[in-house]
C-alpha cells in the first residue's frame, strides 16, 4: 500500500510540474517584466488604472512580444502588427502576447497612450529597466521576440511581422527559418516561371520592372532610365536579367505594352502568377504597380543559384534619385549614400567657415565660358570679397528672353518670363553698381543646368563667378547645405556666416544698401514705405489734375475715372483721348450713363495690344476701389465686355460698341432685355451676330455707362462722340454718348 501510494504521488507530482510548465507563465517572464501588467483581461481596450498580476496575463503564452515604441503616427511597422495580431487572436491563437514597452518621454503621454491600448502594458516605472535590459535606446520601434522562459528568440520581429505578417506564428526560431527556406523556394519557382528557363546562368542580378500595359510618363521614365543604365550596370556588376512585367492580364502583353517597357523584354503575367510573385516578395497587399511602376531587384548566390530579394516597394524611386550609384537601390545602399551625402554636408559646413572653403574645387571658381573661361582660387576670391552671393539658378531663368506676345496676361504669366527678366536685368545692373562703386562683392553661380552646353550659354554674357559644370554633385550638395533649390544667399566671405537669405530680394533694393545685412534691410524697408507713400501722392496729384482737366471742358464731356486699381494704374492723355494703364485697372465714364429706353454707341481704337484687355459695359461699379484686383469688366458683376485674349485685335483695329436699354427689364430673359452690338472696323458680323449674350447686365435698372479694363501694353483712343466716327452705329437712332454725359 505504501509503494502504491508512492508511485501515485510521484506520478501527480510529475503532471503538476508539467501544467506549470505549460499553462502558467513561467517565474523567468514574471521576473523581468514585473510582478503586474498593465491590462484589461478580456477587454480590447486598455484600462490605464488596471494592474493585473503578469503571470494571469501571460498564463499559457508560449511566446511574447515586447513591442518598443513611441506610437508616433509614422511608427514603422506598427499598423501590420496590429492587423496580424487581430487575425491571429480571431482566428483562436491565444498562445503569445504582445506587451508594450513605451519609448515616451513622460508619464503623461504613456498614460494616454494607454487609454486606447489594444495590448497590455509594461508599468512606466518598469520601462527603464527593460530598456537596458534589452540594449533599446532612440524611439526606433522594435519587437523583440522571447520564449515562456524569458529567451530572446530575435529583436528583429518587426521586420519579420512586415515581411511575413501572421504566417510567422508561432513566433519561434523553428518556425522562422522554415518560412524564409519556404519563401525562398517559392521565390526560386516564380523567377523560373517569369523567364522561361532563358536566363543567363551568368547573371548575378534579375530586375523586374512591374507596370500597366498602358503607356503613362511616369512608367515610360523609368522603363528608360533602367534600360540607359543596363550597359554601365554590366559592366559593373556583370550580367543582369531584366524583365517588364505587365501587372495586368493582357491577351497580348508584348504587343500591348511596348510602349510602357520602352525596349525592355515584356512577360504577361497571370493572377496566379501575380499572387504568388507577391507571396515569395513577402510584399503588404497595398503593393499596386498598376498605375505606376515597381521595381523589385533580385540577387544570385554565386554557390547555390538561390535568389534572393534585395530590393522592392522604393527601389523604382531610388533608381530615378540616385542611378547607378545607389544600385542595388535597397534600403542598404540607400542608407550608405545619404551617410555619405550627410559626411560631405559636415564637411562643407566646416570648409565654409574658412575663406569659402566649401567651394574650393577642381581648377577653381570660373568666369566666361569656353575657350575663353579663366579660374581663380576660391580663397583669393575671398581675400578680395566681403561678401558673396551664391546664386542656385539655372540657364534657363537666365537667359530665356521676355515672350511678351499679342494677348499675354500678366495676371497669369507663362512660364517664368518676369522671372527671367528679373534675373538677367536686376541682379546684374546692381551687381555692376556695387563693384562700380567699389564694394567688395562677388557673385558666384551655382548651376542647375541640364548640360555643359546650357551651362556655358549662362556664362559666356554673366560678368561673375561660377563653380564649373563639371562639379554637379557638389553643386547638388551645396543646395542641401542652404536649402534651397534657386535663389541667391549672401554670405560672409571670411567665415561663411549668412548674411541674407533672399539675396535677390536685397539686391533688388539697390546697392545703397549694401552690405544687405539686417540693419540694411530695415533701412530699406523704411525707405520702401516713404517712396510708396511719396509715389502714391504724386500719382494722386495727376490723376485729380487729370480729372479737373476734363471736368474743365465747356460743354458736355465724358469724365474717365479710375474704378478699380491702385493710384498710377490709369495712364490718361484725355486731350488725345488715349487711355493706357500703369497696372491692372478699370477706368469707366459712370457720368455717361445711357439710361433705361436709350440707345448709345461708342469706338475705341486699338493702339496697342501685347497685354489682354477688355472694353464693355458696366453699371454697379461707381464706388472706387483703390486696391489691386483680378477682376475685370465682363467678370465683374453688373459688366459685360469683349475681350483682347478672344477677339484677337490687332493696332489700329476699331470697335464699335452700341447697347440698347430696355425701360423695363424682362425678367424671363436671362439677359433682363438688354441688346448689345460689337463690330470690327464696322463689321457688326465679324462676332456672329448683332448681339452678344452672357451679358450679366440683369438688374442694371439705372442704365449703363463705357468701361474699359487693361494692364501695361493696352493702349486705347476712345471716341464717345467728341469727333466723327469712323463707322455708323447698327441703327440711325443711336446716339453718340457724349449725348447722355451729365
């Protein structure tokens, strides 16, 4: 009886051993991560307040997940990790847990982070110690993945949930190696699949360009900058595969995306095949060449013929950012060049410190261009200079002439003519004042041209400095040193200290005030306020002395006023009935008012038209406005007008404009009843028909007055009956306007 009793409690002792084993966290887990958690047992959602014993909260879980991290919006990896853990409980996985341990700064932002926690949690006053005990500095998010008894299995689990998702439960070392070896096989599979058993069995590298049929500029760029690389990239690196993949099903895949591969081999591709390459790349589902294209570099093991990935979702952008010198374009190599690009930047902040060291290059700094082109040190330059503008522009903002063109609107300039006049003109007259006068400056152009032919057409007229075309990458690295892609920054020439960063803005200011530092500017900001004020008295004395000359005149006369625009805006000569505009403006006689039941006619010759004008009619806008403005007669309510960009008038072009005002407006007529006529040189056809509709005139029940809208290179002489027309209105019972001139 004794021996039985023996052999029996041995036996319970035995399977209360292995239930504590397996169903109960292990005393390891409870000592690194603390007596409590943290959690809500049963809840989704964290409850900040609750403590729970660690080992109720870990029983049974045969793996744990530290979860490292800040829960910043852009946290790495954190949106798959929350989905594969959803999947996996869901799905009845309760046999791991992940655990959060905060990388944030204060109780207080731990304490809301918890408040909508889906994991249980790490006590802030715990976090400390395991951070050190896992070696985690920054606010890099990491999973560290351990076993039940607090054994590191890899810190590396967040990269491994990105590329694996849920397939990597049950979290541990077996399970790891057997996906990448399936994954792996997969990939061999897929890559035999895609090239038929055809490629080279030298090639080291296989490129797949993954893109629509459909021919778009983004695809086509890419697909042409591959294929120019190809030729460098073999000799570099020997052989390489590459392949368009068409992301879509075709019936004809070669045929169909030609032109998106641009030369480069094309293979159709099926869903099954589609999925299965997506598989093996271990790539997110959001993963969607179809609209623009992906490129996913593979990598040869040179004993065992085994492909690996090197690169996929941003290696098509690194290719277009970096070329051949960021091959394989992975997260490696890009990692290496902008470690390299940030040395060259520390670099060059400590050379600009002394006498422009930072631009120190090659033969030197050169002025002219061509045969003709000489260099001087960048030191001497600085021993000569007080200050330097560096000036990131490019030959086409230099010398690209004003298109001023018949019909150009300055309200919507076309591609960069003021620009390029500002720059020829402005920064070059007070660069030649400034060394005229003596002043230590120097202006040093740093190109942004396309081609040494672009680059020499810039300095074979420019009186400064450049550093040669040949120095691109360190142009490149000079503009994110400043950051800046094109503007001029004046700096110290003895320690590189900047003086100004809107150098052309100051040198726009003039050389008086030099030498544009903060002082300098303020003085002409001053300046600039008392000139406007001084300006806008005198342009005010003109335009009243203008006006009282009219107003002057025996008899019944029109009285042009400015109606919307700045002072100096309307340009009046009315002794010779020639209207022009200092800026964007409208002028209108409001006292010629063609009142309801009249009828009225009035010409206006073109005299110059190489900026938009309009001329028309108005009634509400009799108030004037003394602001800038976009708004013209016809787009104005209470206007219509027609238009210089639409009509195509030409110098010495009259038109005829005659309205017909109804005693009562018709209010079933969108028009409200009103009848206008425009002619060409006394063509009342040449605008398909007497009348123009569209008139937005509806309402203007006090009658209508002329009206003209224009902007610098819009001149008019205009005719409200003061001489003879020079054609006859559309009817005899038309009268001149002068008639209805109060």
């Amino acid at each position: 009886l004794g021996g039985h009793l023996l052999r029996h409690l041995k036996r319970q002792s035995t399977c209360f051993r292995a239930m504590n084993r397996f169903m109960s966290c292990s005393p390891a887990l409870t000592k690194m991560l603390g007596d409590t958690l943290l959690a809500k047992i049963g809840g989704a959602v964290l409850d900040n307040n609750t403590l729970t014993p660690t080992e109720k909260v870990l029983d049974s879980k045969k793996a744990v997940g530290l979860y490292f991290s800040d829960s910043s919006p852009e946290s790495y990896g954190e949106d798959e990790l929350f989905k594969s853990y959803l999947r996996l409980k869901e799905s009845g996985k309760d046999d791991f847990e992940f655990v959060f341990v905060s990388l944030l700064p204060t109780k207080e932002d731990f304490n809301r982070r918890c408040s909508s926690l889906f994991w249980p949690a790490v006590p802030f006053e715990k976090v400390d110690e395991i951070k050190k005990l896992f070696s985690v500095t920054g606010t890099k998010p990491r999973l560290s993945l351990i076993d039940q008894d607090g054994k590191l299995i890899t810190n590396d689990g967040l990269d491994l949930i990105v590329k694996y998702g849920k397939s990597l439960h049950p979290f541990t070392e077996e399970r790891i190696k057997a996906i990448a070896t399936e994954k792996q096989a997969l990939l061999n599979d897929v890559v035999r699949a895609i090239f038929a058993g055809s490629i080279d069995p030298k090639a080291r590298h296989a490129i797949l360009v993954l893109g629509p049929a459909k021919l778009s500029p983004f695809v086509s760029n890419a697909a042409r900058r591959l294929r120019a690389l190809l030729g460098e990239l073999e000799a570099r690196h020997g052989p390489a595969a590459v392949r368009y993949l068409v992301w879509e099903d075709s019936a004809r895949p070669a045929a169909d995306a030609a032109d998106a591969a641009s030369g480069l081999p094309v293979v159709g591709t099926d869903r099954l095949l589609r999925g299965r390459l997506l598989d093996a790349l271990c790539t997110q589902p959001d993963f969607s060449p179809a609209a623009t294209p992906e490129l996913v570099v593979l990598t040869r093991d040179r004993d065992s013929g085994a492909w690996t990935v090197t690169s996929t979702t941003e290696a098509c952008h690194r290719m277009m950012l970096y070329g051949l010198g960021g091959f394989p374009w992975s997260d490696a190599a890009a990692a290496a060049i902008q470690e390299a690009e940030e040395r060259r930047l520390q670099e060059l902040r400590a050379a600009a410190a002394s006498s422009l060291g930072h631009l120190r290059a090659g033969r030197g700094l050169q002025r002219g261009a061509g045969s003709s082109a000489t260099f001087e040190d960048a030191g001497a330059v600085a021993a000569r200079s007080d200050a330097v503008g560096l000036y990131f522009t490019s030959w086409y903002w230099l010398n690209t002439p004003n298109r001023a063109r018949r019909g150009a609107d300055v309200r919507h300039p076309e591609g960069g003519d003021a620009e390029a006049s500002l720059a020829r003109h402005t920064v070059t007259s007070c660069y030649e004042a400034l060394r005229a006068a003596g002043r230590r400056f120097e202006v040093v152009y740093i190109s942004a041209d396309s081609s040494q032919a672009e680059f020499d057409q810039s300095m074979c007229a420019a009186p400064w400095l450049a550093l040669p075309y040949e120095h691109r990458e360190l142009a490149q690295d000079l503009r994110k040193l400043y950051q800046v892609n094109s503007g001029m920054i004046i700096v110290d020439a003895s320690n590189g200290r900047i003086i100004n960063y809107e150098g052309r803005m100051a040198l726009e200011c003039g050389a008086d005030y030099w030498p544009f530092d903060d002082a300098a500017m303020e003085r002409a900001r001053t300046d600039e306020l008392k000139l406007e004020q001084r300006r806008r008295e005198e342009e005010r004395a003109v335009e009243t002395a203008e006006i009282a000359l009219q107003e002057a005149r025996p008899g019944p006369k029109a009285v042009l006023r400015r109606l919307r625009g700045p002072f100096g805006s309307m340009v009046l000569a009315s002794g010779e009935r020639r209207l022009g505009f200092g800026s964007f403006a409208t002028v209108g006689a409001a006292n010629c008012v063609v009142p309801p039941g009249g009828k009225g006619y009035y010409e206006v010759e073109i005299v110059e038209c190489t900026a938009a004008g309009q001329v028309g009619w108005a009634s509400d806008i009799t108030e004037v406005w003394d602001k800038p403005t976009l708004l013209g007669i016809g787009e104005m309510e209470g206007s219509w007008a027609a238009d210089s960009r639409s009509q195509g008038w030409m110098p010495g072009d009259v038109l005829g404009l005659a309205v017909s005002v109804p005693v009562e407006q018709d209010h079933d007529d969108p028009d409200g009843g009103f009848a206008i006529w425009l002619a060409l040189n006394g063509d009342f056809d040449a605008f398909d028909g007497s009348t123009v509709g569209d008139s937005d005139l509806y309402g203007a029940d006090r009658g209508v007055f002329p009206a003209v809208t224009g902007q610098p290179g819009f001149t008019v002489k205009y005719n409200f009956g003061e001489a003879p027309f020079k054609h006859a209105p559309p009817a005899p019972d038309f009268q001149p306007l002068l008639a209805f001139c109060k």
